[in-house]
C-alpha cells in the first residue's frame, strides 16, 4: 500500500514511540535469534550456515524445557537455548576438561563462562572424558552439534561410544530427545575419518544411536549441502562453515523398546 508523504508525515508526527516501534517476533524462537545482546559479531555471522532459527525448530526446544548442550565450546547455541527455555527451563552447558586443558576450546569457554555468570538457567560443567552423565533432574533434550564425531577420537580416550549414548538415554526423560547434527563423511569411509576430516558417515551414527534404544524420529536437508565433495577436512577454506551436514532427531520411548508405542 502507498501513502501520500502528508498522510506519512502526520502519522510519523502523532505516533507514540511505542506504535512506532517495530514488532517484537511472536515466538521465543525467533526472538531468541533476533536478540540483539547476542555477541556480535562472531556468533550472528554464523548463522548464515548454521540456519539457528530452522535447526532449533526443527529439534523441538520449547519454553520451560531442560536441555543439555553437550560439547558447548563457545556457547554458539547455549545462549540461543538460554533465551528459548526461559526461566522455568534450564540449559546444562557441558564442555570437555581436556578440550580446555589442551587450549582447544579455552578462549570461547572463558567467555561463555563470563556471559553465565548473569544467567541463573544455565549451569556450566566440565566434564572428563568418559564421566557418567549426571544431572540433577531428567531432561527434555540432548542437543549434541558437530561434536558426534569427536566421541570416536583417540585424543578423547576414545570414548566407549555405546556407553555414552546408553548414558544419554538414561539422562532423558520418556519421550525425551536426543538431537544430533554432524558432518557427512562418505559410505565407507574408514574409522579414522572422524580424526582426519572430522566427519562421520551418517548412517554410522544413526545406528549407533538406535542401539542404545532410541528410536529414530526424523531428519532435516537444512544443513545438507550437496556441493561439499566430503574429501576436505572441515576446517579447509574450500568447505569451511558450509559443510555438508545431517540433522538427526531420536526419541527415546515411553517405554524401553516400544518404538511403535
């Protein structure tokens, strides 16, 4: 619709500053991602490839949830779930003592650990490879993004990936989901792939996943990028930050085994 720059100037003249203020989204998602105190700009320019808005609702996170970010490093996603679960849920931001310890992670951990100070829903723990999975209550959802890989690696012990994934069952609430995102690795790709490209071959982590009693819930092309040859590690500037990615959800059942239930 066009309007005469009389009837414009007489609207902007009389408006109160609050009409004259543009809408606030109507939902937490997209304010969460429109929240302009997030740290700009190192964390919004992410959000051209990692598509926040479309990655969380498709995970489900919702007002009032306990969720876990597992693997946090800088908090890329914590402070986006922070905002989302609002203060009836809480965000479990845990990163790895030997990520830190080996500086891998210890400038973004340094601070998300400031930023958490001014946060009473998010509770930050370090974990040593192989800990139980310990939380003070049942969560709605284990949000694990990229990072799937890295349970496969010698420098992480490797992990024991079966017990890991059974501990994340038993951490959920009935009905509870478990969310993974991670590079594509080819079919057949050999086992070190995850330390050489950090990649992982989707249909391994799916089935890994399910033998721990999950049941598989659905799948999201948002991430995928068909152009990625998935021969280059994902740090390598040809594929940097638009790797190809899948984007798997489980649930875990109302009760043990009843997929179907």
């Amino acid at each position: 619709m066009r309007h005469s720059t009389a009837v414009l100037f007489l609207s902007a003249s009389f408006a109160s500053p609050a009409a004259a203020a543009p809408s606030p989204p109507d939902d937490a998602v997209a304010r969460a991602v429109a929240d302009s105190s997030r740290p700009h700009p190192s964390a919004v320019e992410r959000d051209e490839n990692r598509k926040p808005e479309e990655t969380i609702r498709f995970a489900g996170v919702k007002p009032g949830q306990v969720v876990v970010d597992y693997l946090a490093n800088a908090g890329y996603y914590t402070r986006l779930l922070s905002d989302i679960v609002g203060s009836k849920g809480h965000v479990y931001a845990v990163e790895l003592e030997p990520a830190v310890k080996f500086d891998l992670v210890a400038p973004g951990y340094a601070a998300l650990k400031e930023w958490a100070k001014g946060r009473a829903n998010v509770t930050l723990e370090l974990d040593p490879a192989g800990k139980a999975l310990n939380f003070p209550r049942k969560v709605d959802l284990f949000w694990l993004t990229q990072n799937y890989h890295d349970l496969h690696d010698k420098w992480l012990g490797p992990y024991d990936v079966s017990a890991f994934n059974r501990q994340v069952y038993r951490a959920l609430k009935p009905g509870g989901t478990y969310f993974v995102v991670d590079h594509v690795a080819v079919s057949g790709s050999p086992s070190d792939v995850t330390e050489t490209l950090h990649r992982i071959d989707p249909a391994i982590a799916r089935q890994e996943i399910e033998a721990a009693g999950f049941c598989f819930a659905g799948e999201s092309d948002a991430l995928r990028n068909p152009a990625d040859p998935h021969t280059a590690g994902i740090l390598d500037k040809s594929i940097r930050g638009n790797t190809d990615r899948f984007m798997f959800k489980f649930r875990k059942p109302l009760r043990d085994g009843a997929c179907n239930a």
